[in-house]
C-alpha cells in the first residue's frame, strides 16, 4: 500500500513538473553571460541578447545619440572582483549597470552605480561612475550578428570586452591590476 502511495505521488510530481516547465514562456530576449578570471580577480558580465529578426537595428530600434541598456530586458550588469582599468580609466571593484550612447562611428560605454533598473527609463546621470568612448566599426562584407552578443577576449591580465549586433562591432579593454602580495 505505502509503495501504491510512493509511485502515485512520483507520477503526480513528474506530472506537474512537465506542465509548470511548459507554462514559463521563455524569453525572446534570453539570458547570457560573459566571464572571465585572472588570479583572484573575476569579471562577469550578465546581459539579455535581443535578435535582430529583419530589423534595422542602429539609427532605427537602437536610435543614436539616446542612452540604450546595451541589451534587453534588464539593463546590463558588470561585476568585478578587484580594481581595474578601462581603456586605461580606474574603475573599483563592485558591480555596475552598463548602458550606452551610439553613434554611427563612436559609443560612449556608462558604467552607473544605479543597479537593478528594467532597460534605460530610469537612467540616471548623475550616477555614472565612468564613460568611455570607443570606436564602432561596420563588420566585413555581407557579415551579420543576428543576437546581441557580448565577449571577452582574454590575454593574461588583459581582456577585450567586445561587442557585436547586426553589422556593428566595437570593443573596450580591461587591464586587470596585479593583486599586491
């Protein structure tokens, strides 16, 4: 009798499971992350990857000049574990929102210290920790980024944070600090 009850309650829950797993949509905009590690220090980059599906991204769904989330959903969050240097600004350790402005030829990249904000309607300037400007470049020949994509490129202490959609690319460097012994 007690295996009966066993068995019954074992298909219930498997039952429901498979329905609950089914009833969370998922997203169009999915998740992702980027990391990497260079001795005790940890950087990770966590970001929704919109897709283009047909559309004209910059200049049109991504307007230059205006504050983007640098993604979907969620705006996107930089997490890093010890001091390090942008394109040779100092940034602190901690966690930050990233957003951007683009432009045709250049971005300027915001690290703010407003965090958990849902895209850029709430963007604050007054808590940008940092800017920088990077160059965009247009990919090669008939090449196109169908999903928002964000990457490191890591070489010992040094990393690319590079960022690719539709025929854009543009990347930044990040100079992790030796750790003091």
């Amino acid at each position: 009798m007690q295996r009966k009850h066993l068995l019954l309650f074992l298909l219930i829950a498997v039952a429901s499971s498979a329905f609950a797993q089914e009833a969370v949509p998922s997203r169009p905009s999915p998740l992702a992350i980027a990391s990497c590690k260079y001795k005790d220090s940890y950087l990770k980059i966590v970001y929704s990857q919109p897709h283009k599906r047909g559309r004209e991204v910059f200049g049109k769904l991504v307007p230059y000049g205006q504050v983007w989330r640098l993604g979907a959903n969620e705006a996107t969050e930089f997490t890093i574990t010890r001091e390090v240097f942008i394109n040779g600004q100092f940034l602190p350790a901690g966690t930050y929102s990233l957003f951007a402005i683009p432009d045709k030829d250049k971005w300027t990249i915001i690290f703010n210290s407003d965090l958990g904000q849902w895209g850029s309607y709430n963007y604050n300037q007054a808590k940008d920790v940092m800017r920088i400007d990077v160059t965009s470049n247009v990919l090669p020949g008939e090449l196109v980024y169908e999903p928002f994509t964000i990457a490191i490129d890591q070489k010992n202490n040094k990393a690319d944070i590079v960022i690719t959609w539709d025929k854009t690319t543009l990347s930044f460097g990040v100079d992790f600090i030796e750790p003091k012994p």
